[in-house]
C-alpha cells in the first residue's frame, strides 16, 4: 500500500490525533484486528466478516516475476499460456485464489513470497504474484510483466465491526474520497463523539472496548495513537461510533 495521500488528509483534516501506521504481513492484518492492535487496516479479499466489517477498494494486476536476462522480460504483457512450460513457484503465504498457478510445479512449496523471489533469483522458477507484492519485494536483478489470464486479488479496508467508531468512520470517508462537508464526515473543528456508557451488564459481557481500550482505561504507551495496518503498507483511524457495513 501507499498511504501518503490519506495520511496527508488526516493531518489536514484531524491535526490533533496522531495516526500510526503498522507494515505488516497480510495474513497478520485481521489477527491485529480482532486484537484491537489496530483501528483498521487492509486486507485481501476474501476475509472472514463474522467480526469484521470490509469496504473492496480495488482489484490488483497480476504479474509474473523473472529474471531481467529472461526470454519473458522482453514482452510489454504475458498470457498464461506463455508460462506453461516455466517453473511457477507457488508460496504457502500466496494471496491469489488458485488451487496452484499453471505452469509446471516446483519440487516444494516455498514458505514465504520472499523466499518465492529468492528462488527467481536464483532461476529456480518463476512467480506470479499481485502488483504491489513485486513492487514490495523489488531487486535489481529481477523484473516483472503484467500477466493475463490469471486470478487477480482485491483489497479492502477492514476493521472490528464492535469499534467502527467517529475515527474509523472518518478514516473510511477519506479512503473513499468523502469531502469534509460530506454527510458522513465531521467539520475539522467538530470533536468526535465518544460512544454511549455501557451498562454493567454489558461491560461485564464484552467489556467494553473503544477503539481497542477499555472503556475509562486510559491511553497506553501509544499516547492515544490511531493505529492502521496493511498488508504491504497500511493506515488507519478510530473513536466514536456509527455502525457501518459494506
């Protein structure tokens, strides 16, 4: 992910709450999550909505890693039937929805996508992997083309369906390009509201979570930080507290 933009807009729009980002492995984002680690964060689709709420933002291109020197890297795009014969590395961590890639199958499955581009580099085999992946795991002995043909992953922004409060609600309004006069959005000098007491019985029950503290504990080490993960560069926002589904 590249959150400069959003986290620009938070600055200018919220100066006075700190938004903390949190680089992380995709499959670490929903644990996070449900662990009130962070606020939001973004994921792959699928993912599990028991507790989770997820807004699909967009679809990734698929693209196939090789070696500079390959025959491969001299073309603009490769279709799958051009890889039918290469060695398709299929790590354990893969994203895209494929019982395994075409091609023809390694010996073992790598456990990693980094381990997967060390094995290209060492002209093992090849590896198809989103977009943002080959750019994250970039060398200068490799390259990657777009790949037709393929599954292709989508990204959404998640985050507990128990916390989607004003911060969330305002983080996912500038992710989706809400203007500050939006309806859902606050004015810049509008404070966020702060949830509803709870009763004891339901502080007993659940208790009582806002924004991934409990209700009355003040803030941690954090200093009261939003925190926002991602799978390969995150961002995010919380407090308050309308309740919101896509």
């Amino acid at each position: 992910m590249t959150p400069s933009k959003w986290v620009g807009i938070w600055k200018e729009r919220l100066p006075d709450v700190p938004l903390e980002l949190l680089q992380v492995e995709a499959a670490e984002v929903a644990g996070l999550l449900r662990e009130r680690k962070a606020d939001a964060g973004f994921v792959r689709l699928p993912v599990d909505r028991t507790d989770l709420s997820a807004i699909p933002l967009y679809i990734e291109t698929t693209v196939v890693v090789v070696p500079k020197d390959h025959l491969l890297a001299a073309a603009d795009e490769v279709d799958v039937e051009d890889v039918a014969d290469e060695i398709l590395l299929h790590p354990q961590d893969d994203t895209l929805d494929w019982e395994r890639p075409p091609g023809r199958p390694a010996f073992e499955r790598p456990a990693t996508t980094a381990d997967a581009i060390e094995l290209v580099a060492a002209g093992i085999g090849l590896l198809a992997v989103p977009q943002s992946l080959a750019r994250l795991h970039h060398r200068k002995d490799l390259t990657y083309r777009t790949l037709n043909g393929t599954p292709q992953s989508q990204v959404a922004l998640a985050w507990p369906e128990e916390a989607t409060t004003d911060l969330v609600e305002d983080f996912i309004g500038i992710v989706r390009g809400r203007t500050v006069n939006s309806s859902r959005g606050r004015r810049p000098d509008e404070k966020p509201q702060k949830a509803a007491p709870a009763t004891p019985k339901q502080g007993q029950k659940q208790g009582q979570r806002q924004g991934g503290q409990k209700q009355g504990q003040k803030p941690q080490a954090a200093g009261g930080r939003r925190k926002a993960a991602g799978g390969a560069a995150p961002k995010s926002g919380r407090s308050g507290k309308p309740r919101r589904r896509s």
